[in-house]
C-alpha cells in the first residue's frame, strides 16, 4: 500500500478492517491488527510529526505523558502570545484540541474512565502492537488523527473554496464596492440554505397536501369512516392503531418493523398511532419524506428487546431524569426553585420511542391513565405549601387528551392559587391530533389567561417540518388568535439531524406562529440509543447551520437534561468538557451543575455516540458525509 496517497476516509467507510472482533483465528486477528496500527501510526505522523516524535522517543509511559504535556503547555503559550501565524478561527481550533487533549492524557480522568488513551498511542508510536489488550476502532483512530491535526492547526476547517473567503478579501474594499462582495459572499451561503430547505418538505407544500388526502381516504375506507369523523377527535381516538395486522394493511413495514410492532403488544410496551398521524406516512417508508415520521412512533427492534429486558425494574432503569429523586408528592417533580412540574394524566394519543417517561407512561389511551381525585388534591396542595414555585407544567401523559370537564376542573383549581403566574401545558396534540383543539378546549384555556396576572402557554414537540400540516395549522393559528402562547421543544435525534434539517423545521415553525424554544440534545437513556446523535452534531448545527437562520428562527437553546439536576446549556463552554475517548470512539463528557454560583453539585459523566458510527449511518442514507468534515473539531 502506498501510504502517502493513502485516503483514511476512504478506508473507513470501504473497509471493515479495524472489525477485529468479527476475525475467524487469533493470528487472522493480530496480523491484520498490525496492518492497521502501523497505518494508524503512519497517518499520526503525518497528522501532527513532533506529537508523534515524542511518543517515539518516550521510554516509558509516563515520560511520554510529562513531554506531551510540556509539548502541549508551549503551543499554548505561543497561541497567547500571538506568536502562530494563522486565523483567529483556526487558533481557537487548536486551543481547544490542545484542552481536550489535555484532558485525555490526564491521570485523574484515566482513572474516570477506567481506560488510557495515551497507553494505546505510545504502544502504536513504539510498534508495540502486542500490548494494546484492547479493541480498538476506527472511530478511535479518527478522533486522534483529527486531534492531532488540530493542534498542528491543519484541521481544513478553513480550507478549500469556502464562500468566507469573499468575506476576507472583501477587507481590502470599502463602501459600495465592500458592500457588493459582501453580498455576492451572502448569496453563495443563501442558496446553500435554499438548497438544503429544498430537500426537506413542509406538510404545507401542496404535492404533500395531495399526497396526505389520498392517505386520508385510504384510512377512512380501511374503517368506514366519513370526513366528519375525520375532524372528530373522539373518532381518532377510538381508533388508534395499536395492532400489526391493522398497522400491516395500511403501510409497508419491514420484517424487523413488524416484529418490533408484535413484540410490543405481547409484552404491554406502550404503542399506538392515531389515523391523523398514520395519515402522515406513505405507504412506502422514504428518507426524503416519512424518515422521521416514522421513527416518531414505530420502535426499533433493540428498543422493544431493551424494554422487555428491564420491564420489571423499568420504573427505575428507565428513569434516566431520576424523577424518583425529585419528587416531593406523587404526580410532582420539582428541580428548578420557580417551576414545578405536575402530571395528572399519563397516558397520551400516542406514544413517542424516545419519550422521556416511557418508565410510567402507561398503554395508549390506558383506561386508568387518570390520577385518583385524592392523589390529583394532595399533589395540588404541595403547590399551597410551597408559594415560590409560581409556575407549573402540566404534562404527564399529555394533559391535553383528558375530557374537557377534566382538564377544567383542574386548570380553575390551578389559577385559583395567587401566586401562580403561568401555567405551562405540555401536549403533542398540535402534532398527533389537532383536531381535539376545539372551541369548548379554547373557552377553557382562556378563561384562566389573564394578560398582566396569569399566562397559560401551550409548549408543544414538533419534530420535522414534514409534521407541519394545514391541521396543525389550524390548531396553532386558533390558539394563537386566542391570546396564548406557542413554544416548541425539539428532540434532536438521528432522524432530524441531517444538515440544515433542524433550521428548515425553526424556518416552518416561526411561519405557523411557533417559537423555537428548547433543542434537546437525546438523554442516555440505553434503550433510545439507535436515536441518539453525538453531541458535536447539535453543536455543528448550531454553528454552522442555525447561525445563517434570522434571530428569530434561532431563539431556541440547545440543552442535555442531566439526572436529578436539569437542563445543561451545551453551548456554554464552562457547563461540559470532553475527558476522554473509549476505544470505541466514543467521546466521554464531564458535565457540570447548573451555571455558575448556584450550586454546588456532583458532575454527570456521559459516555457519547461515537461521530465514526453517525456518520456511517448517515452515508448509509446517502449524505454526503464530507458536509459534515468539521464535526470532529466540535468538543
């Protein structure tokens, strides 16, 4: 192999040589082991010769990690000092491999982790192939090929023909002619934008309209339906899908899909589409179209196996959020010192894969989803003995759902309490069935909304503009006429997080009269994994993708729910560190408390998605995965 016109990229995604575990003989294993390492060694010299010349020269391994960290110290030093000719950008690149490398090599966070990244790499560097006792992937051997580039401010970020460049030399003009690169610069960004929106149809592009209605008849034929029970709830209701032979005539599912669908029947894990949702997905399932529509409600098969495996512990297993740690009162849950949360009702119309309650949220549309009136009291009685917490999210379950007399018998009790000044209602209804917005539903909430006294704000999750529909239009625009507010809580899974998909989604959000207000990054919750996306991704985006939205398509903050504590801001470099890298590729982040002087608390240490294995899912969907090249210098 010529190694100097070696393509590692094209070697990772072309080969299935570093897959050590599939090797049929020990010696199959270690011969092809060493083509690997030696390569890996090749490319990390090229990468970053002086880190390498170091690891070379170290005769111990602690003589390496001194010399690292004196080699490391003094490119920091010459960063301070102005002294690296290079961008501004591309210095913050290298101080923040340098940091991250940092912390890698650091004993204490070896120690965290259990696992010695710097060991592997001196063993590489001195061919010691032998002693590597681990598994190591390719995932792994990018992360430090990149790294190393960072700190020898080669990361290619600022390379190539980048439409920032017409920024720069832009510099050299002033007035009208400065103002006419400026914008020849804007339009190249601009049809890059247009260019991606176009790959993502809103439900209110009328091809799609067309195709929902003749979705829409199929259904209402399949149950002898009219178009008036169409526009009752109570007929979706009563209707739910919850059976494959059902689900089975009305879409093509795969094999898997089918038996993921059978399994969760048999063993009481919650699963139900409503007709207006299934209405949403062609028949055939499309990357282009129903990717992420699908994913909402149809589980993976792991998912199914992970949920029957922990289905006796569950409560506790799946709690990922330690709820059961923060619950003063049953139905309450409280981690912020102004705003409680309050669950009445836990069921819903129906049930997302990767609901953060799927722990205690019971069968769809389960019979006995509502709280006993005595446990529904003595919950709404804490809120008297506690006159700070001045906001409550009603949520469960989804409040919305309840029967109206229901929803206003407890909403008055709500408002009758002075020192509440907002009630938050958190439902999927606007999305799943938006048809239950009716004008009895309006005249309840609105009768306790009080400009200047008390607000009532619907915040609801819509995940992909593919969701967007004149119904759901309809709903929304009926809630905004009435005074009250929309919000919008993205979760931020493998299935939108494609290049610009997100934006297009805050683009049709802010059309409809929806605020973007919170993108979560997905919780390690181990049965939600095949959604889970790295988080260098959200950070990506946000950067690169949501920055050339208008402000207020961008008003939503990009957090990871931490157990028992709550919402991390990711964006805030003091909140997270990356600490280390498992052989996987799997990137391990310290999360800290809150912000600040607030609290003092323990760090949350989460294991991530290894940015290898996304991206090799995303090229399986067929992205263009040099789009997504500055993802490993995202920490």
């Amino acid at each position: 192999m010529n190694y100097k016109e070696y393509d590692f990229n094209k070697f990772l995604f072309e080969s299935d040589q570093a897959d050590f575990i599939n090797f049929k003989t020990l010696e199959d294993m270690r011969l092809r082991g060493e083509a690997v390492f030696s390569t890996f060694s090749i490319l990390l010299k090229r990468a970053n010769p002086d880190l390498m010349d170091i690891f070379e020269s170290s005769s111990t391994l602690e003589d390496a990690r001194d010399s690292v960290f004196h080699y490391l110290t003094r490119i920091e030093r010459l960063l301070l000092n102005q002294s690296y000719d290079i961008h501004a950008l591309e210095r913050v690149i290298v101080r923040d491999c340098i940091r991250t490398l940092k912390n890698i090599f650091s004993r204490g966070y070896e120690k965290k982790i259990g696992f010695s990244a710097l060991n592997v790499l001196w063993n590489v560097a001195s061919k010691e192939f032998d002693a590597i006792d681990v598994h190591v992937s390719m995932g792994f051997m990018e992360e430090f090929i990149h790294l190393f580039r960072g700190i020898a401010s080669n990361s290619g970020v600022y390379s190539g023909n980048h439409a920032y460049r017409s920024y720069v030399e832009s510099h050299d003009l002033s007035g009208r002619q400065a103002a006419l690169a400026r914008t020849k610069a804007l339009d190249k960004f601009g049809k890059k934008v247009c260019d991606y929106f176009a790959r993502y149809p809103s439900g209110l592009d009328e091809n799609i309209v067309d195709r929902r209605n003749k979705n829409r008849r199929r259904i209402l034929d399949y149950f002898s339906g009219t178009e008036n029970d169409w526009q009752n709830s109570m007929w979706h209701l009563q209707h739910i899908i919850k059976d494959i032979k059902v689900l089975s005539e009305l879409l093509d599912l795969t094999d898997e899909q089918k038996n993921a669908v059978q399994l969760a029947g048999e063993n009481y894990i919650p699963f139900g589409i409503t007709p207006y949702y299934l209405s949403l997905m062609d028949y055939k399932e499309y990357p282009q179209y129903d990717h992420a529509i699908r994913a909402q409600v149809i589980p993976p098969l792991d998912y199914i196996k992970k949920m029957i495996l922990h289905r006796n512990e569950a409560s506790y297993a799946c709690d990922f959020m330690g709820e059961h740690d923060t619950s003063p009162v049953e139905l309450v849950t409280r981690r912020y010192p102004g705003i409680a949360i309050f669950k009445p009702f836990n069921t819903c119309a129906q049930i997302c894969v990767y609901c953060q309650r799927n722990w205690e949220v019971g069968q769809v549309m389960e019979p006995r989803a509502l709280a006993r009136r005595e446990t529904r009291q003595k919950a709404l009685a804490w809120f008297d003995e506690h006159p700070n917490v001045t906001e409550i999210l009603v949520t469960g379950g989804d409040p919305i759902v309840m029967k109206d007399k229901v929803l206003a018998d407890i909403l008055s009790q709500i408002a009758a309490k002075p020192h509440i000044r907002r009630i938050r209602i958190g439902t999927r209804t606007p999305v799943v069935l938006p048809q239950r917005w009716t004008d009895d539903l309006m005249a309840i909430l609105t009768d306790i909304h009080e400009p200047g006294h008390r607000e009532v704000a619907i915040v609801t999750h819509i995940e992909h503009s593919y969701e967007i529909t004149p119904e759901a239009l309809a709903a929304l625009q009926k809630i905004r006429k009435s005074g009250l507010s929309v919000y919008n809580q993205q979760v931020f899974t493998f299935y939108n997080s494609r290049r610009f998909e997100s934006s297009k989604l805050r683009h049709d959000l802010r059309l409809v009269g929806v605020d973007p207000y919170y993108t979560f990054n997905l919780k390690d919750k181990k049965e939600t994994e095949n959604y889970m996306v790295p988080v260098a991704r959200i950070l990506q985006e946000r950067k690169e993708e949501a920055r050339l939205m208008p402000g207020l398509e961008r008003t939503d903050a990009i957090v990871f729910n931490l157990p028992r504590l709550g919402k991390n801001n990711i964006q805030a470099g003091q909140d997270h560190q990356v600490i280390g890298i498992m052989p996987d590729g799997a990137r391990v982040y310290e999360f800290l408390p809150w912000e600040k002087n607030i609290t003092y608390a323990d760090s949350y240490y989460y294991t991530d998605v290894p940015i290898y294995d996304y991206i090799k899912r995303l090229k399986n969907l067929g992205e263009d995965v040099e789009e997504y090249r500055s993802i490993w210098y995202y920490f």
